[in-house]
C-alpha cells in the first residue's frame, strides 16, 4: 500500500494527537505549553496548532484563561450505560449510507494510537478520514487508525463502497467482535463545519471506539463527529425480563458503528461521558 503525502486533515490529526498526549500526562489544572512552543515542539504552522487546540477547547479537554494560559480541563463524570446481559442491540439508522475518501495513508502509529491499539509506536497503522453521507447529505466525518499488519492490500474501493467490517472479514481475515465505544457532546470546528455544511460551533456528537478481534486483540481506532442536527440517539432499556425472541439482522449503518460483526448479535460496551443532548 502506498502512504499518500500527508494532508491538512493529517497535520491537524497529528497536532491533536499530540497535544492530547500532553494533557494525558498532566493532572487537571495543569498548564500546557503556549501555542508558539507547541509550534516549535511539532513543528507544524501556528494556525495547524490554533485548530487543533481549539477542537480540544471545544470538547471540554483544555481551558483557555486569558492573559494566563491553557490549561488541562476538569476530569468529566463518567456514566456507563450496560445492559442486563452486558451487551447492547444496535438499532439500524435510516437512509442510505455511502463514504467519500478524504485521506489514505499509512504512518507510524505514535504513542497514544500505539498505546490504545497496544502496539508499538513505530509500528505501521493505516490512516483513514473520510466523509459519511445519508441519502448524499454529510452527516459525519470519521478519523480510522487500523494495524497496517491486518489489511495488506486495503483498497480506497473498500473504504468508499460496502461495508467495511465485512471487507475486513472477508477480504483479509479480520473478525472483529467487540467495540467499547464512548460518547459525548462537542461542536464544530471551522474545518469541520466546511465538510458537514454546517455553520461552525454548531453541535455535534463525538464518538471514540477501540474495536478487538475475536482474540481479543485492538484491531481499530476510531473517532467520529456526528451532526448534532441530524443524528440523536434513542437507548431502549431493559426494565425486566421478557420472552426469548430471535434477534432481527438487517443490513444498514448503526450508530457511530459501521455495519458488520455487530449486526448479528456480537457484544458492544458503551459508555457515555457528561450528559449528552443530541437535537433531533
């Protein structure tokens, strides 16, 4: 597979990585470097930093004081929704679904994708952004970090057309089986509003999910942000036992989670992080 020359979507990708490492590492109330040395440490423009810092301003992960600085956010409440059986049913979401393929690429995976996919970070990843659409309107763009090792031969053609977890289990072998997913509320970046057609600062949804293999291994790393406009999320809970009944299968995009090894009835952890408040 050819790594493409990485583009704007790639240098912001990498500045929020890296300044996310930065918060991990720190404690809340912490200071950050300013953005003129974050510039200098990643050498990237000032206006690649600006909008990376502004995304993680905007998700509740950095503060900025005026005159003082930016600092590492208030940890946030943690709320874990989980079945009875620890698995959730994932509804289908209406339209149909297509992708356009923003960037395609592969790189080294770096410390934080490296630690979430348990890998080294000079180990190979595939990069992918790109652009979901329902009935041809943007509703989401998605950032997929997948071990390079595990799709030898991935094609743009995989990524735009079908289902994506079927390719990977028909085409190189890979079944995933569980995802631990988490979601919360965020707004748009100017970037991001540009590819959604949305104003910026309008709401959104931010999904992240690490997806294993049937042996357990990370296999992908995602996160998405979803029109806060058009996508909401309804959760049908359990309150009390009920008659065994056979699951219905349909094929069609689930929330936040392409089709695939889920749709038939495989185990999803989810969690939501603050309150979220999605618009209809």
């Amino acid at each position: 597979m050819k790594a493409d020359v990485p583009g704007t979507l790639l240098k912001r990708e990498r500045a929020r990585d890296a300044v996310l490492e930065l918060i991990e590492s720190r404690s809340p109330g912490d200071a950050i470097p300013s953005e003129r040395a974050l510039c200098a440490l990643l050498d990237v423009s000032r206006p690649t930093v600006r909008a990376a810092v502004d995304e993680l301003v905007a998700a509740g992960l950095l503060v900025r004081e005026h005159g003082r600085g930016m600092f590492v956010a208030p940890e946030k409440i943690t709320q874990e929704l989980v079945s009875a059986d620890l698995s959730l049913s994932v509804p289908q979401a209406a339209g149909a679904w297509s992708s356009r393929l923003l960037e395609f690429t592969t790189l080294p995976a770096g410390a934080r994708v490296g630690r979430k996919l348990r890998m080294s970070p000079a180990e190979g990843i595939v990069y992918v952004a790109r652009l979901r659409l329902v009935d041809g309107a943007p509703m989401a763009v998605e950032h997929l970090h997948i071990r390079a090792a595990l799709v030898p031969g991935l094609s743009a053609q995989e990524l735009e057309d079908g289902d994506l977890y079927e390719h990977l289990r028909h085409t190189h072998g890979v079944h995933v089986r569980e995802a631990v997913q988490a979601i919360e509320p965020t707004v748009v970046t100017r970037a991001e509003a540009g590819l959604l057609e949305v104003p910026e600062l309008s709401p959104a949804l931010l999904f992240e999910r690490l997806t294993s293999d049937t042996a357990g291994l990370p296999v992908e790393y995602v996160h998405s942000l979803y029109r806060g406009d058009r996508y909401r999320i309804v959760s049908r809970l359990a309150l009390g036992p009920a008659a065994a009944t056979a699951p219905l299968v349909r094929d069609g995009h689930h929330p936040g989670i392409p089709p695939g090894d889920f749709a038939h009835g495989d185990p999803i952890a989810s969690s939501t992080r603050g309150d979220i408040q999605a618009g209809a």
